[in-house]
C-alpha cells in the first residue's frame, strides 16, 4: 500500500513537471525570450510547425502584430501544411530538409514552393528579436567589415537587395564555401541551399520582402520596412550561425 502510494505521489510530481515545462511562456516572458537557439530544421526529418520564439507583438513598433499573426499563423502554416501533403507517401518524408533542398531540381515545384516557404520563415522568425539589437559583434562583425569595408555598407548592399527583389522574395546574408560572406537574393521561395540557387551558401540572416511581410503596416512602401527590419535583426542568433557555418567551411 505504501510502495503504491508512492507510485502514484511519484506519478503526479512527474506530470506536473511535464506540464510546467510545456506551459506556454506569458507575452511578457516570449517577449524577452532571445536566448532561444534551436534551429533544428536542418537536421530532423520530423517535419514540425515551429511556434514563433516570441510573441506576436514583441517586434511592435516595426512589425506590427497583425502582420505577425497573418504571416506566421496564416501564411507560414499554409507553406508547412503543404509541404507536409507534397511530400507525403515520397522518398522525402525520411530526408532531412537539406538533403531535399540539395536536390530541390528533381523535386516537384510544390515541393520547392513549399518547403521554402517553411523553411525560409522559420528561419526568419529566429533571425529576429525584440527591438534593440545594435550591432553585430566579436568575429562576425571582423568578417563584415572584412568583406564589404563597414556595416553601413553592408547594411546598404543588403536593403539594397531586397528593394530590388522584383515581385516577391527575399534578401539573404551566406556564407560561401570558402568561408566569404555573400549577399544574394532569391525570388519566391526558394533560398541559397537549393541546388538550383544562382550562388550557393550556407544562410545566415535573411529578410522576408514579400509583400504580406510588410504591406498591413507599410502598404507599398518596401523600403520603409526594411529601414525598420534593422531594429529587430538577432545578431546574436547571426553571429551563431555564422560561427556554426564558418566550423562546417573548415572541416
Ligand atoms: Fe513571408
């Protein structure tokens, strides 16, 4: 009777554990939640839809938050949903995302369509945080000022790519194979890890231009949003990335 009641006291400390740790986090806690990294698209095959590392008011004033809710509720569930049903009962169900992408040629144009539009949003999402990010630092922020001379030109090269993406897309910051810092653009939705992409690389910011990431708050003006999108880029999650992607180079 004892060994039982223990079982059971056991039991019930275990679920509420369980149940503490997948409590939702409060607006005010995901708001300030920017210390999540765990991109782990790239290496599971168990396709998810990712919930947003913050809430969906937490890029106010910038981006708004009935841009969040449509674009990441709406949008980018429409994107996963359908990718989800592309790849069902095919050989990519047991493929990690980047295997697919690594022979995205052969592959349906659904397929394509879609699992970019997953994958590039999920990525966009941990690409940013709440208001105040700065400037990048420590080796990322050498390997910018390597590359294009200073930040504001980069900064510059970069809004410049995605104001000149015509019709939708996005603007992308890689790394190539030899470890240099490019930037690109890719239209629809297709990004730099597609066998198919104009210039190939490793991607490590990234900035949606459709015109659904921008147009409740902006309407047609693209260039506002991205002066604004500067205000909510992660540079820690940046720099992150580029450290992960820069010990793959030199394998
Ligand atoms: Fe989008």
């Amino acid at each position: 009777m004892k060994f039982a009641l223990t079982v059971i006291v056991l039991a019930f400390l275990g679920l509420q554990c369980t149940t503490t740790a997948r409590t939702p986090q409060t607006n005010e806690n995901q708001k300030n939640n920017n210390t999540k990294n765990q991109f782990t698209m790239e290496t599971t095959n168990k396709f998810e839809f990712p919930a947003l590392p913050y809430s969906y008011d937490a890029l106010e004033p910038y981006i708004d938050k009935l841009t969040l809710e449509i674009h990441h509720g709406k949008h980018h569930k429409a994107y996963y949903d359908n990718f989800v049903a592309a790849i069902k009962g095919t050989e990519m169900e047991s493929m990690d995302i980047l295997d697919i992408f690594n022979k995205m040629s052969k592959f349906p144009m659904a397929v394509r369509n879609n699992g970019g539009g997953y994958y590039n949003h999920t990525f966009y999402w941990e690409g940013m945080r709440a208001p105040g990010s700065g400037l990048p630092t420590g080796k990322l922020s050498d390997a910018i000022k390597k590359e294009f001379n200073s930040f504001d030109e980069f900064k510059k090269q970069f809004s410049e790519a995605g104001k000149t993406r015509f019709g939708s897309g996005w603007a992308w910051l890689s790394l190539d194979e030899k470890g240099k810092l490019f930037i690109s653009s890719t239209p629809n939705q297709d990004n730099p890890l597609m066998d198919l992409a104009e210039k190939k690389g490793t991607p490590l910011l990234v900035m949606d231009v459709w015109e659904h990431a921008y147009y409740l708050k902006y309407q047609n003006k693209r260039p506002d949003y991205i002066e604004a999108f500067w205000n909510v880029v992660n540079w820690e999650e940046v720099a992150k990335r580029y450290e992960r992607a820069l010990s793959q180079v030199s394998k």
